[in-house]
C-alpha cells in the first residue's frame, strides 16, 4: 500500500517548526547558492516534541517536497539483545540510502536507541545502545558529498 502524499499546505499549525524545515529545504535544493558563502546543507535534522504533533508528517512533506524517497524505521527497531545487531542495522539502512543519489532518512522515536550515554554515577553501561548510537553518529559522520543523504529524527523527549 502506498504511503499518503503530504505536502507543507496540510500540516496546520506548528508554523516555527515548518519555517525550520522550509530552510533546510531550501539549503538542499538551492546548495549552489549556499555553498559560494561557504555554507554546506545540514547532514541532519532533530524534530522534538509531544507525541502528535506532526514530526513525522513534516518529514514526509519535506522528501515530497524535494521528490525523494523517504526511509522511515523507528528507534525501537535497533533495539536488539545481542551486541552488534543494532549497529548492523543501522549500516543496513545507510546502505539501503545509498543507492538513491538523494534521500531522506526517517528515524521516529530516535530515543529509543539510546536514553543516556556514558555509565555515569555507577550506572551500568548498555553496550549494545551505545554501539548502535555510535554507528548511526559514524554513519553520519561519513556521508559523502556526492550522495545527498539527510538523517531527520523525531523525539518527545
């Protein structure tokens, strides 16, 4: 079943938050006019607010406003037992992006990966949450110039 279409004129509301993705659209469509200021388009984007307020349309208006695909996962679905599931996952996703030249990545409840980093205070460290946070921060870190991959993630928290 095909997703439902959704552009910028059906989302009510929420008019900062529209204006924000409206600007980075804008630096991803118009990058030869950012980039003689020097100005590279943003890598990602971190949508944060209650639940039903719209996150994950705005990330649907915004891959059908530049005519891109849109791979959408949630955060809970790198939660795994074993140590190493999770990351591999993630690499999964980013190679799956990397066959479109330009494409978005979607990752609700990004939360879900990871509520706190370090094992501070005699906190036991979860291993298998930091090394998925650390592959999705690799992952993004290694985005090439050539492929115009945006990671946008959505949290209420």
């Amino acid at each position: 079943m095909p997703e439902e279409v959704v552009t910028f004129n059906e989302i009510a509301g929420a008019d900062a938050a529209k204006q924000s993705v409206l600007e980075l659209l804008d630096s991803c469509v118009n990058e030869a006019a950012y980039s003689q200021f020097g100005a590279r388009p943003p890598r990602g984007l971190l949508l944060v607010g209650p639940p039903g307020t719209g996150k994950t349309l705005l990330a649907r208006a915004v891959a059908n406003s530049m005519a891109i695909p849109l791979i959408q996962c949630s955060g809970s679905d790198f939660v795994e037992m074993f140590v190493g599931r999770g990351a591999k996952r993630v690499r999964d996703i980013f190679k799956k992006a990397g066959k479109y030249s330009k494409c978005i990545i979607f990752i609700d409840e990004l939360d879900g990966i990871g509520k706190k980093r370090g094992g501070g205070m005699g906190l036991k460290s979860n291993d298998e949450a930091e090394q998925t946070l650390n592959q999705l921060l690799a992952c993004m870190d290694g985005i090439d110039g050539g492929r115009k991959i945006i990671v946008m993630a959505a949290t209420n928290r």
